[in-house]
C-alpha cells in the first residue's frame, strides 16, 4: 500500500463525460444521468483499501445527508481487476449493498475516466456545481487510519454547505490521501 496524494485537478475544470456501467444494476449510466440539481459529488473508491474502507461510513452518511438537499453522488472504481479481484464488479454490488450505497458504482475497466479526471487514489473526491464545473477537490476530513481524528467528512462537507449557500468555495483545499490507483500494465 503507497500512501498518495490527490493530483487536484484545477477549480472550474468541466466534469469530463463518462458513460459506465453500474455495478449494483448492472445499467450503464453517463454524467448527465447522475448530475445533480444543486451540486455533483464523483468519488473514486474500491473494495479493498483500508483508506476507503475507514470513510464508508461517512460517505453513506453524507449521500443520506445530501441527496434530499440536491445534490447526487456517484462513486466510480478503475482499479486492475486482473491484478486486484477484490476490485471485480462482481464484489463492487455486494460490497454497494452491504453498505447501502444510494448512489451508483460504477466500473471504470478501461481506466479512461480515472485518467479523465486526473484522479490518483482512493479515495479521491471531486464536487461540481449545478453546471458541472469543478468546485472543490480534495480530502473529505483529516481522519485517517490509525491517526485518531474524528471521522466526520468536515472539508467536504463544508464545501457542500458553502455551494448550497452560495457562499464562496474556499480555494484553499488539502489533497485527498490513500492507495494508488492500480492502474494497468
């Protein structure tokens, strides 16, 4: 496990488009499908890395917290099944109904949308506005595995209240942390 750093893509960059299939229905969905009314949250994850594996609980949280304010959530993987099964389609729908998810996962097999969104770990979160463009990218709180802080999504949930505000977005934003994209060979 490489601990890596977010390569934050820069503010008001465009979501780039993406049509992938979604584990849990087995339906493939575009951008447009999951765009939100007031912002949309793009989270890359996976099954098997600790670092997303300590912020499930949070990230369902805020889906519950968010959804009903406008805002819609997807959470995509890219990672080499090939060389990383846990990651498989397959395993993605059990692990999205274990946890609930009330949004889409989809798999990136092709890895084009992970390298799209110049995304470099998991976790790694990009909220957009109403127009798709890019508002914050970054952790979604100081808490770590085995660092001892509270796991409760405070950056990118203040980043979400400012934009369902439309107070300023501070620019000032700290690189998600995780694993590595296990990118392709």
């Amino acid at each position: 496990m490489s601990l890596t750093p977010s390569n934050m893509l820069p503010l008001e960059t465009e979501a780039p488009s993406f049509n992938l299939p979604d584990a849990i229905t087995e339906r493939n969905m575009s951008l447009e499908d999951i765009k939100g009314e007031t912002a949309t949250v793009i989270m890359f994850i996976c099954n098997h890395c600790p670092y997303v594996k300590h912020v499930q609980p949070e990230i369902v949280k805020l889906a519950e917290d968010y959804i009903p304010e406008g805002v819609k959530f997807a959470a995509i993987s890219s990672n080499d099944v090939e060389n990383y099964p846990e990651d498989s389609p397959e395993l993605m729908k059990e692990e999205a109904k274990k946890w609930g998810y009330a949004f889409p996962y989809l798999y990136d097999e092709t890895q084009a949308v992970a390298r799209a969104y110049d995304a470099a770990c998991t976790p790694d979160f990009y909220v957009f506005d109403k127009d798709l463009k890019l508002v914050y990218r970054g952790q979604l709180d100081e808490s770590r595995p085995g660092n001892e802080k509270e796991l409760n999504g405070k950056d990118l949930r203040n980043a979400l209240d400012d934009l369902l505000k439309g107070n300023p977005i501070t620019e000032d934003q700290i690189p998600s942390q995780g694993c590595n994209i296990k990118w392709k060979k």
